[in-house]
C-alpha cells in the first residue's frame, strides 16, 4: 500500500474570503521553531508506525507553503529522508502562491529536493482575482508560472470556477488560456460557499450570487469537453491531468492508502500495530506549537477506524477516480461489497458502470456523486 506525507504550512499573508483551509496570518513567526515542532510532530509518528512503509509522495500544503524558505523545506526533506526510506522517484510538490513566487525561491525549492508545484492562480482576470482576496494579478500569475515551467518539470495550475457573475462564454475562454500555457495538470474546482466564511456571510445576505445549480452543472460540463480535447481528461472529479502526470499524491488518498499528516489542522490515515487509525492535528497553530512542545505531537483527535467505517471510506474516495473501483480488491481487503441490486439500480439510472469487477460513477454520476455513494452504503 503506497505511502504519502502531508506536511501543513498553516500561514498566508492574507485570508481569502472563501476559503476555510486552515490558514491564518501573523505579523511575524519564527520559522526555525515551527519547523522545529513539524520536525518534531515527523519523529513521533515513525515512531509509532507498523513496519517501515517506503515514502512515494511529500506534499507541502496549506495555507502558503511558498512563504516558508528553501531552507525550512530542505529542513523538513532532510527529516523525512532520515526517518524513512524514499522510493527513488519521490514526488515532492509545494503549493505556491504567486505572490510570494519569485526564480530564487523556486530554485532553493528545486535545489531542497521539491519535484512538482501547485500553483494557486484560481482565476484569470483582475477583478475576480481581487474579489476572490487574492495579492497577485494576472501579470503576477503569468510570470509565476512561467518561472516555475522553467524551473520544475510538473506543474500544476489551480483555478476556481462558477464564480459570481460567471457565464459559460466566460469559463470557456479563461479555460482555453489556461490550457494554452502547456501545464501537464490543472486542478478545477467549482466555487462553494463554506460556512463560517465571509463568503457564506455575503451570501445569506444576498450580497453574493453565484451560479444556480444549472449552471454549475453546465460550467462542470464545459470543464470536461475542453480539458478531454486539450488531452487532459479527468482523472478524478476535480483533477486534469496528461496520461502519467497524475498527482501520485493525492491519489493515495483518492485510493485509500496510507498516510502522515503532520502540523496544525493536518489530518493522517495510519497503520500502526494495533490497527489503521484516523488522525487530526490541533488547528490554531500556537496552541498546536504548545502540545507539540509539550508531548511531542500535536494531535488532538486519534480514532481507531473499523473495518465498516474504513470501508465506506475507501468506497466514498475511490469512486472520485476514473479508474473506479475494483470490487474484488476491495472486498479482499474489507470482506464486503455494495449490494448488487443496488449497484444494477443505480446503473439502471445511467449513475454507475460495472465493467466485470471495476466499478465507476458515469459522467452522469460524478454529477450527483453525493447521492450515489449514499445510496450505495445504505
């Protein structure tokens, strides 16, 4: 079962309104004491860990990576190539905002061992960048990822779609720019208003319009003809890539295998000796510091998953793939399958395919994916 580490940066230089990742602004930090803490948060969990599992992905996430220095994520490479063995073709990715993106930064990031980055532009035009909250304008945008293709071999270039006020037209001629920059993966994910946020606050007071459900179901739509044509299809609902520029990362998570999550917020799936176990680090980073500094670790949440549980999860993640689910693998690994006239009902409807023992959402499905692997679970 393949093996991943989540490493959680949890700073910005500001807040966007929409987003509720675990991310928060300080006028100042001291970098080597965080890097001190995640360092430390890396040793107590291979402490703890069954077996030594050999590391195929690192990803640095967040808030901004890219404000960390080469340094610090060298720092934290160096541990995890000390605590573990690394499969010799590691994927290493760091998010990076193109605010705080620059040639040096990328190079020290190269030089650190970093292999692939994620670039957040989210949107193509100025005002929607500023109504999104984000420091960059297109220009800035541009030049980011011009510098990080000439820099890193994989690249992958994030926006946000069924933006307020956004038309079909307008999706369709800023997704065509996109694909024309040449990167080997995009990441196209539909604007949602998550509570708790000030988007969520604008929008129950009418103060926000964002596209209906048609519309959004038509922008998805668009998405995939355009990507399918550029030869970028769909390898999971979201996520675009060319044959083999796939995030190995994240699919580890899409194919339910195992992985460290370390630093504020982090969430981790483990195997250790007395069974899989779900972890979530503290969220508020000075608090999460003070745990770490105080028990070495900074989880506040370490739950003993069942079988049932684990194997509705893996069945809720895998079906996000294109490559589905294989049913025999499964049930060797949970001792179960759906139902089967549940599985002929929902492909009656159009919503799955059984191709012998794999198992996929159609285009239709993907749609109402919710509905679908509800139904199947029940």
């Amino acid at each position: 079962m393949a093996f991943g580490i989540y490493v959680h940066w949890p700073f910005c230089a500001a807040k966007c309104p929409y987003c509720d990742f675990n991310s928060h602004v300080r006028a100042a930090i001291d970098e080597d004491g965080w890097v001190d803490a995640i360092l430390a948060e890396l040793a107590w969990v291979r402490a703890r860990q069954a077996g030594t599992p050999i590391v195929e992905t690192i990803f640095l996430g967040g808030g901004t990576p890219s404000l960390m220095s080469g340094r610090a994520v060298g720092r934290v490479l160096e541990k995890i190539a000390a605590l573990w063995p690394r499969a010799n073709d590691v994927e290493v990715t760091l998010e990076a905002n193109p605010a705080s993106a620059d040639a040096a930064r990328f190079a020290d990031y190269a030089s650190a061992g970093v292999n692939r980055v994620s670039l957040g532009v989210q949107a193509l035009n100025d005002a929607d960048l500023k109504a999104l909250g984000r420091l960059h304008d297109v220009a800035e945008a541009r030049g980011a990822l011009a510098t990080a293709m000439r820099q890193f071999d994989r690249v992958s270039l994030d926006l946000i779609y069924a933006r307020p006020g956004q038309s079909d037209a307008d999706w369709r001629a800023e997704l065509k720019q996109a694909l024309s920059f040449g990167t080997s993966h995009l990441s196209l994910y539909q604007l949602t208003i998550e509570p708790e946020t000030p988007y969520a606050l604008l929008y129950r007071q009418g103060r926000l319009a964002i596209p209906d459900d048609d519309l959004a179901a038509g922008l998805y739509e668009t998405t995939q003809e355009l990507t399918e044509a550029a030869g970028l299809p769909a390898y999971e609902i979201s996520n675009h890539a060319r044959p083999g520029q796939e995030s190995r990362h994240n699919l580890i998570y899409w194919r339910y295998g195992d992985y460290a999550g370390v630093g504020p917020g982090a969430h981790g799936r483990l195997t250790l000796p007395g069974g899989r176990i779900a972890t979530a680090a503290i969220r508020l980073p000075e608090r999460w510091i003070a745990r770490v500094a105080k028990q070495g670790h900074g989880f506040d949440e370490m739950t003993a998953i069942t079988d049932a549980d684990a194997a509705r999860e893996h069945l809720l993640m895998n079906l996000r793939l294109a490559e589905g689910l294989d049913l025999g693998a499964y049930e060797r690994r949970w001792g179960t399958r759906p139902g089967a006239a549940r599985i002929a009902a929902l492909a009656g409807q159009g919503l799955l395919r059984l191709d012998g023992d794999i198992l996929t959402a159609t285009p239709a499905g993907r749609l109402l994916l919710n509905r679908v692997i509800a139904e199947l679970l029940n």
